[in-house]
C-alpha cells in the first residue's frame, strides 16, 4: 500500500522538493501552503493533494488533521524569515516582539500544531521530521532560535513517539541555493562566502535536502530518533 505524507509549506523550495521525491515513489502527498493558487498549481504539477492552511492556524490545522485516518510521513517544511510588517509609529520594543513573534510562529508553532495535531495518526514505523537551520548554530537572530527552540521539543517528541515505533527527527540545513529563503537580499559576495564555509564547496540543494528526508523515513533509518542532522556541506561540524 503506499504510503500516505503531508508537506507542510510544499508550494516552493525545500518542501517542494520533498513532495517531488515522495510522490516519484508513488505515495499518496498532500501539499499545504497558504496561498490557494499556489497550492493548486504545484499539487497539479506534482500529481499531489494540495490543502490551503496557514500552519500557524489552530482552527486551519485542526481541518487539516481532520483529513487523515492514518499519516506515515509528517514533514514540516513551512517557514523561512517572519514577514512581520510592524507600522511606521511602533516603538523599537514593540517592533522586536512583532519580528520575534513572526519568526516564532511561522518556525516554530507551525510545526508545533501541526505534529500535535497528526501525532495520534501517525502509524507504527512512520517518522516526523521538520527542517531547521544552521542558524540555530551560529548568527541565527530570531530565526535561528526559533528553529533550535523546534530541535529542543522533536528531542522531547522522540521520547514521546518511540514506544509506538515513530521516529521524530530534525534537518539543519546549510545555504540551499534555488530557495526564496533570502527574499532577493542575497549578494554574490554573500553566497560565495557561504559557500566557501562548506568543505564541498557548492551551495546545497532543494534535493539534497529531500533525500534526507526520504532516507530518514526510510527502512534504513528506524534506529536513528531524536537527533538533528546536518546537511550543510560540512559549514558545521559536530562531533
């Protein structure tokens, strides 16, 4: 039977690409994102379902979960840097919350509501996973604290998740070249020191990150639970 996996933020980028490996492998893919056009479009493209929700929305989550009898492969790939637009007159304090809320929302209470609410459907020898960031490592702001506060609860989920045979793991990923992550702000100077930070030397790919995730819900991945695993090219090292 295939398998059935939710895409959360599967219009563009990094989800896209995991929807795109998935669904070569003849799953059943269900596709969010917030914009109905472009959850339509690219779930016809891609020949997945395609579900308009804000995953920051508990009422919107609530009706997604409610579309699933069984789930094996829950991906929250929804994020990317706040949007927070805080008007011309608000105090700086009160500009840091609205920027600070953003990035908390969108990073890291997207993936929260959605895994809590899919965790009692998630079926034996199923993974949740949820892209991070190296941020969380390094000169990460708001962003990278939102994704590390997101590693810290998949630990706890692991533990929650393991008696019933459900992986849950975390994917930091390095620059990714092909992503609308940097909001056209990237210079050339910019990419090419990312880039010369990695031991590869080339910016990593939507698809590199894909097959991770297809890896870590894979057979050969049913030991390997609570971790965060870098994909970066070797620009962060651990040991």
């Amino acid at each position: 039977m295939p398998r059935s996996v939710l895409v959360t933020g599967g219009t563009s980028g990094i989800g896209r690409a995991v929807a795109e490996r998935f669904t070569a492998d003849g799953a059943g893919v269900v596709i969010t994102g917030r914009r109905e056009h472009l959850v339509e479009s690219v779930a016809k493209e891609l020949g997945a379902v395609g579900v308009v929700c804000d995953a920051a929305d508990p009422r919107a989550v609530e009706a997604l979960a409610a579309r699933f009898d069984t789930l094996d492969v829950l991906v929250n790939a929804a994020g990317g840097l706040g949007a927070a637009q805080p008007g011309p007159e608000a105090a700086e304090l009160e500009a840091v919350l609205a920027h600070w809320r953003a990035d908390l929302d969108g990073n890291l209470l997207s993936a929260v509501l959605t895994t809590t609410a899919l965790k009692p459907v998630l079926a034996p020898g199923g993974t949740a996973l949820a892209v991070g960031t190296i941020g969380s490592e390094r000169r990460g702001g708001s962003y990278g604290a939102a994704k590390a506060a997101l590693a810290a609860w998949y630990a706890m989920l692991s533990a929650e998740l393991g008696p019933r045979g459900v992986t849950a793991n975390v994917i930091a990923p390095g620059y990714i070249a092909g992503t609308g992550f940097f909001q056209g702000a990237m210079t050339d100077v910019r990419e090419q020191a990312l880039i010369a930070e990695t031991h590869t030397k080339r910016a990593g790919t939507p698809r590199d990150i894909a097959e991770t995730v297809f890896f870590l819900a894979s057979a050969g991945a049913r030991h390997i639970t609570g971790q965060t695993i870098h994909v970066d090219g070797g620009a962060f090292t651990t040991r």
